[in-house]
C-alpha cells in the first residue's frame, strides 16, 4: 500500500507543531462545536413549545445542572460501575464474538482468493473489516439492551438506590462496552496477526543449475552473475539476477524483482570442500572430496548443470568455477581447462595438488514488503512538454474535476515532446546506498489513459520512462511500458 502523505511525528500529531492544533485541538474543537448546536437546538425547541422567556430559562437551568453534575461526578464511582458493566457483558456471553471470529479464519482460507496481485491488502482487508463488523454489532447489541434488560429483570434497582448520579451510571456503562470491545479488539488483532502472517509467509527455491551465467559490467569489473528464476511459489515467481561480487569482505547483498507488492533478500553462501585426489579419465577430470566423487568436464566449466556432475546421476552439487583455487602445483600434473575470470571465458589451469571447490547456495528469505507501508518521495517541481516542445505547467485538461490531475497529450514522434518531467531532489548514493537497493531505487507510478478515439481497444497505450542527471548530464535507456487501463 502507498500512503498519501507521509507518517508525522506522534507527539507532533497529538499536540500540533507551529500553527497545527494536532489531534487533541480538533477533538477540543469538535466537542465545543457539537455542544454548541446542541444548545442551540434545544434552545430553538424550548422556544417553540414554552415561549421565549420560559424556554430560555429552561434551557439555562438544564445547563447549569449538567455543569454541575459533570463537576461532582466521581471517578471511583464510574471505575465500580464499569467493572460492574463489564463482567455482566462477559456473563451475557459477549466473547462469543471471538469464537465466531476464530471459526471465520479458519475456513477464510477456502474462501479467498491466493492469486490475487496484492494478497497482503486482500487478507488486511479481510481481517479489519471482519473484526470491525463484529464488535461494532456486539457492542451495538449490548448496547441498546442493557438498561431494558437491567430494568426487566429489576436489577437496575441495586444501583440506582445507591449514592450515585445518572450521569455516573452513563458513563459506566460507556466505559464497560469500551473496555469490551478493546480486550476483543486484543484477541481479534493477535489472531489476525497469525492469520495474515501464516497467509502470506512463504519461500521460494533458487536453483543455481536451472540459472544460466551472464556478467555485470561496474567500475570494478565485470562479474559473474547468476540469472535465472525462482521456484514457483504462492502462485507466483520471481526474476533474479544474483551478482557474485564481495564489498567490504561480504558478498553483495542480491534481491528478487518485486512481484506481488514483494520480494526476497537472497544469501550468497559457499560452501568450500578440499579436493583429496585428482586424475585424468576418459570423462573428463575426476576430482575426489570427502564423501563424494565428481567429474568436470573438460570441455565446459560455465553452466553449473555441467560443470560437476556425479557419476550417480544426481545433479545436487553445484559449484562456481570462478572459485576453482589451487596449491601446491606440480608442473608434472598440469592440465588445460576453461575457468571463469573477470566476466569472461579464458584459459586456465588446474594442477593436482589441493584444489578448493566452492558449492553456490542461494537460500531465500521470507518476503520483505508486504506489510510494509511505502511512503512515496514527490517530486520538488514537474512541468508538461506540450507537442510542440513548450513547457506547460499542467497538462491537457479532459473534464476530469480533479484538476490537478491533467494528461499528456500522446501521438508525438519527437523525443521529449508531449511528456511531463518530475523533478527530484536529494537522490544521491549517500541518501540511498547501493547496500540497502542492491537492484536499484523502486519505482513505482500509475496512470490513467483517456482515449480520445477507440483504436485497438485491446492493445495498450505505449509509453516509455527515462531518468536524466542534469548534473552528471547522465541519460539512462527509456524503459517502454504498457499502460494497462483495465486490470
């Protein structure tokens, strides 16, 4: 999900910053307003029936009443009577509202639909709007029958024979459904904490033999990379580009392409074994580790489905052969093979003596995202690029009310013309580090097409995004995209 605005500050929010009243403010101001009309209302009413001299005394008199009943009213009082108020509801079985709510999760999983685009919004939606609707009808229902009921069955009179103010009993009462409706509240979220969590948890499998081996060209070089695909998961897999480069010490942190408002951190592991025998046969090379014997191949040392293969017939082992190291090397036992060096394919050697085979294992996390609130950066400025290249500050206007939502005229061969730019400040390596977006900044943005002919209703309408620094005078490639006007 993506916020409007961003989150402020709690205490800010509570008592206001500068010219804001916060939250208090407003209710202060929300109940002096409500009281307000209600004076006037009552007072308009007492005119209409007592006159205007009467209903105005009468209007005062109730008000200085309830002044000074609101004065004396007691808080130990109102603390005995919502206790009261609260054990008679659970007496009235007001916790079956969490049973119910607990056989619903069990069989909401028959119910929903998993392959949605955005299941962590359908299972919140679910849960909030569930739990809302029960307490909100279980508290409603005790509610408007709770003083009938006390005063069918005359239990109303043990209270009111006591020292205490109707005043009192009201707010007791209040503050007993409150407290009802809170510890439900409690229950409902802890279980649908469960719930959403078990829902949406899942892992996908990466396997390094089912990837094929591209490179990554940066300043530092060009590397191995592993490209390829995750399992299929939940309904759904990912694309993953894992880069085998180490910063600082630590492999490269790598993360999945967001599918599904997610994505997963990806480990990069080795796993070193020695190489106890090496000899030459008619397969290939036959290197011998504790526990296992494995033949490369002499003729590829690239894809990691050929690379090492056990005689079995099981592919579980698979190794980088960038990693291939040797000591000990005797001119005696040297043989030709192909190892990975820089991105690229180039002869090498591989002696008898102690070569160190490194296994890649790829695990993944549990999805990162999910239930995470984005809070988007807007742009410091944006201006419209009419089709004949003048900036507009907004855009075509087709009758929509919402005006500071205007289109881009389209149909325009001319880079540059007919587009909107958005300006950004502060992005730089510092604010966003390669380490915490190993995959780049997300970006994400949608569109609302306005056709102003039919066309090919069933093709979408073309568009293309490109990033400029203006500093650097760095322009990256368009990304062309298809605007999907109904899903």
């Amino acid at each position: 999900m993506v916020l409007e605005q961003g989150i402020p500050d709690f205490w800010a929010w509570l008592f206001g910053v500068g010219e804001s009243w916060g939250a208090i403010g407003h209710w202060l101001v929300s109940i002096a307003a409500i009281l307000g009309v209600s004076l006037v209302f009552s007072w308009l009413i007492s005119i209409v029936f007592r006159g205007p001299k009467r209903g105005t005394i009468t209007v005062f008199s109730r008000f200085t009443d309830a002044t000074v009943d609101l004065v004396k009213i007691s808080p130990r009082r109102v603390a005995s009577l919502t206790i009261l108020c609260f054990r008679e509801a659970m007496r009235r079985w007001a916790w079956v509202a969490l049973v119910i709510y607990l056989i619903l999760l069990a069989f909401a999983g028959f119910f929903l639909d998993p392959t949605t685009n955005d299941p962590a919004k359908l299972y919140m939606d679910f849960v909030m709007t569930t739990a809302a609707g029960l307490v909100a009808m279980i508290v409603l229902f005790l509610s408007v029958f709770s003083i009938p009921n006390d005063i069918t069955r005359r239990t109303i009179y043990t209270v009111v024979t006591k020292p205490v103010r109707a005043s009192e009993i009201i707010l007791g009462r209040t503050f007993g459904f409150s407290a009802v409706a809170t510890l439900l509240l409690l229950g409902m979220g802890l279980a649908s904490y469960l719930f959403v969590n078990r829902a949406i948890d899942h892992v996908h499998g990466f396997d390094p033999r089912q990837a094929s081996w591209d490179y990554t060209q940066d300043a530092d070089g060009r590397h191995p990379t592993l490209v390829g695909q995750t399992e299929y998961e939940s309904n759904h897999r990912h694309e993953a580009r894992v880069l085998l480069k180490k910063l600082g010490g630590q492999w490269r942190r790598n993360v999945t392409e967001i599918m599904h408002g997610h994505n997963h951190d990806i480990e990069t592991k080795f796993e070193s074994a020695a190489v106890s025998s090496f000899t030459k046969t008619d397969a290939g090379y036959d290197l011998t580790i504790p526990g296992h014997s494995l033949v490369i191949n002499d003729k590829c040392l690239i894809s990691p489905a050929e690379q090492v293969t056990d005689p079995s017939g099981t592919t579980d082992y698979v190794y980088d052969a960038a990693a291939l190291t040797v000591t000990g090397v005797s001119d005696d036992d040297v043989v030709s093979v192909s190892i990975f060096e820089n991105g690229e394919l180039s002869p090498g050697t591989l002696a008898s003596g102690n070569p160190m085979l490194h296994k890649v294992v790829l695990p993944l996390t549990s999805p990162q995202g999910l239930l995470t609130a984005r809070v988007p950066v807007y742009a410091s400025d944006f201006y419209f690029n009419n089709k004949a290249g003048e900036q507009k500050r907004a855009g075509v206007n087709v009758g929509n009310v919402w005006e500071y939502r205007s289109y881009v005229e389209g149909g325009s061969s001319t880079p540059g013309f007919s587009s909107v730019v958005w300006v950004f400040d502060g992005i730089t390596a510092d604010n966003y580090p390669i380490a915490d977006y190993p995959n780049g900044l997300p970006l994400e943005f949608m569109l609302s097409i306005f056709r102003t002919h039919k066309g090919d209703i069933e093709q979408g309408v073309l568009g293309s995004l490109t990033l400029y620094n203006p500093e650097e005078l760095l322009r990256s490639r368009s990304i062309i995209f298809e605007a999907k006007e109904f899903t």
